[in-house]
C-alpha cells in the first residue's frame, strides 16, 4: 500500500516536472531495494559454507572457561510432579505445583577442553514438593569415563547424595539447553559435545531478523512426524553464530515448546562470544535466564577438573558393570551396597 501511494506521487511529481522532488522520494525506494538485494545475497549460502565456518572456529577454540548466574522464574501450579516425587509419567497420579510463582537462582561453572568437559552448580533447585530446595551437582568427563553427582542434602533421606557412572565416555549435560549458547560456540559440529550433525539439517526458504540483523534458518528432519523440529537462527554476517534456538513438534506452523535467545559481545580472536540467553519454556511458564561473570579462553586446564572422586557416603550405580556401592573415603574407596540397603531404597 506504501508502495503504490508513493509510486503514484513520483509519476504525479514528474508529469509537473518537479524533477529534485521526484529525486527526494525516489531515492528512499532504491535504497530499500538496494538493502534487501544486499540481504538477499548475504542469505544466499550453503550448508557447506556454514560448516566451513564453524568448523574453523572449532578448531581455534582449544578450551573455554565460564563462570555464570543463571536465575529461573516458575509461574504457579505449571510443573506436574507424581505424588511420590518423580516427574509426571503416562496418566499416573500427579499435582501441579509450585503453590505459587517461585524464582531461583544458582550459580554454575563450566569448562571444556579437546573432548573433555565439565559443568557443575550449586544453589536453589525446585523440589518435588514445589519449594525451593538447595543442591550441588557435578558432572564431568575426561574422554575415557564420565561421572555425575547429585549432593541432595536438604531432603531427609538414607542416602542423600548419589552419582552414576554411564556406560559411555559421554558427558551427560551435551544436551543441556542452558550450555548450548556455549557449546554451539566451541563445538557445533561434534554432536558428543553439544554440536549437531548439520547434514540432518536443511535450509530455510525465507530469512529471519533479530534486532535488525538478517538471519538464516536451518531446521532439523524430524525422525517421526510428531518428532521435534529444532530451528537455529544463524547470524549471516557475524561467523553464522546462533541467535536463536527454537524447538517444535508436529506443525512448524505451531508456538515453539522453546525459545533460546542470545546476546553477544566482541572478542578480538574468535568474532563474537554469548555473554547472556533467556530460554522460555512452556508458553513462558518457565523462564531461564543466564548471566555470564567471567569467560575464558584457551587457557591451560588440568585434567582434574575433568575427573571427579565420590565423597564419603555417596550411594553409586556404575552402569558399565551394574556393580552398586557406597563410596567410603574421598580417595574412592568403595562397598557394595547390600540388599537391605537396597530395599530401604540407598540407590
């Protein structure tokens, strides 16, 4: 509509002659056709091109360091739980909770290195009952064993702190939506580390824009029709770096299930870094927001902060073996769990 009424004004404008008026508003229109020719040709990329980028920036991220708040807002009566204290499953009995809206907040680091990783946090945790509990919890591996710990000490309960020990050298947090912003920076192609397999991807048609920035879309081949689609927009002029992550099922037409979006700053060697992202869940029910206080990068780690020795009286399940034992020194000195242990329930 804008278009034709300015069209119309211009061929009035030169039927008067008024040549330098007609200039003033043509020119408006072809810069507008100039900018989305110049975005046109900025979106006109291949997933190739994407992985080149990537994977050079992989390769230049040896380690990074991050140390960060991270504050989570649950609305009222949003989380089903089952009465017995695990999450909601088929149509078993459950309640909603918390009472009403809670916020909590903790504080996490995490490092990686080559393929090892580590991320661990402590603080406010919403319990089973829908108050807010505190917890520790650790999850770390080496590249030959992964480990996590769960330091559950404000429940009443035999064994309140627990680990398992996977079959796989796998870190368990690869999936973590709260780590993706940095693991998508340091390792977006190794699928064990966070990355995706970008050759299960596909290329949007239409472009996207965030704070005026042009955008391009890659979506994910959902492996069943009512699977999850997720959505990476990619930022075309800054190192295709992930603005925002989206997670659908069934209609891509559908409200996505989850939204992450990133906030940037400069960095002299590797283009651009997330300093801060808000992840909204459940129709924004739940709110995750993450605050970075200190960033690292390529740093000398020690290979100790990617291994992890059980505290006295942590009850362990070692999937590799299926052994079960109490860990009975922090040098790693361990008992198995006995079946009367088990049937009071040490695992």
């Amino acid at each position: 509509m804008l278009f034709s009424k300015g069209f119309a004004v211009i061929v009035g404008l030169i039927r008067k002659r008024n040549y330098r008026m007609c200039a003033i508003f043509v020119c408006p229109f072809l810069l507008v056709e100039f900018s989305e020719a110049v975005h046109s040709q900025q979106v006109t990329v291949t997933l190739n091109d994407i992985a080149s980028v990537w994977q050079k920036r992989e390769s230049l991220i040896q380690s990074a360091e991050y140390r960060c708040d991270e504050s989570e807002f649950i609305g009222a009566l949003s989380v089903p739980m089952l009465k017995f204290g695990r999450p909601k499953s088929n149509d078993m009995a459950h309640e909603l909770v918390p009472e009403k809206d809670i916020t909590l907040s903790r504080q996490f680091t995490f490092a990686i290195s080559g393929s090892m990783m580590q991320y661990s946090y402590e603080g406010d945790f919403l319990s089973n009952e829908g108050d807010s509990r505190k917890k520790r919890y650790v999850s770390v591996c080496d590249g030959m064993v992964a480990k996590n710990f769960h330091d559950d000490s404000s429940y009443e309960q035999d064994y309140p702190m627990s680990g398992i020990i996977p079959k796989e050298p796998i870190h368990r947090d690869y999936r973590n939506r709260i780590l993706l912003p940095i693991l998508m920076l340091a390792r977006p192609l190794t699928r064990t580390l966070g990355g995706i397999d970008i050759t299960q991807y596909s290329l949007a048609t239409n472009k996207g824009y965030i704070d005026g920035r042009v955008c391009v879309l890659i979506e994910s081949k959902p492996s069943r029709l009512d699977g999850p689609r997720n959505i990476y927009w990619l930022d075309a002029e800054r190192g295709y770096i992930v603005r925002r992550q989206e997670t659908k099922y069934r209609s891509r037409d559908n409200p996505p299930n989850s939204t992450i979006d990133i906030e940037y700053q400069p960095h002299a060697k590797f283009g651009w870094v997330p300093m801060k992202w808000k992840t909204l869940l459940n129709g924004g029910n739940e709110q995750q927001t993450v605050t970075v206080i200190e960033a690292r990068f390529n740093t000398a780690i020690e290979v100790d902060r990617f291994r992890f020795e059980y505290p006295k009286g942590t009850a362990v399940v070692d999937m590799r073996t299926g052994e079960r034992f109490i860990s009975s020194n922090d040098s790693g000195d361990r008992r198995t769990i006995t079946n009367a242990e088990l049937q009071r329930g040490a695992t």
